[in-house]
C-alpha cells in the first residue's frame, strides 16, 4: 500500500512538472512574460531618473547655487 502511494505522489509530481515545463517553454509566453518585466523596471526606471531630477533642481533652488554644468 506504501509503494502505491509514493507511485502515485511520484506520478502527480510528473505531471504538475511536464504541464509547468510546456507552459514556460513556451517561447511565446516567455517572451512576453519577460517583455513585461522589462517594461515594469524601465518605468521604475524613469519614474525614479524624473524624480531625482526634480529634488535636484529643488535642492538647487533652496540652496541658490546655479544650474549644473
């Protein structure tokens, strides 16, 4: 009776992986699963670059030192 479960959990397991395999070795959904990671941290990105811009200029301002060179 053991064996028969520890070959059923052996064969559950295979499932699930081959099923998880086909889904991520999929190029298209790949790629678009990573295009959209990449999109994300490009935001961040620009999100973070314009507001470092804009402290800069009011820290500039505050201090009354002239634009950078």
């Amino acid at each position: 009776m053991k064996k028969l479960l520890w070959v059923s959990i052996g064969v559950g397991i295979g499932v699930l992986a081959s099923k998880k395999y086909t889904e991520v070795s999929s190029g298209a959904a790949l790629n678009r699963q990573v295009g959209k990671y990449a999109d994300r941290v490009s935001e961040i990105a620009q999100a973070f670059s314009t507001a470092m811009h804009a402290r800069e200029e009011e820290l500039r301002s505050a201090l009354g030192v002239d634009s950078a060179k």
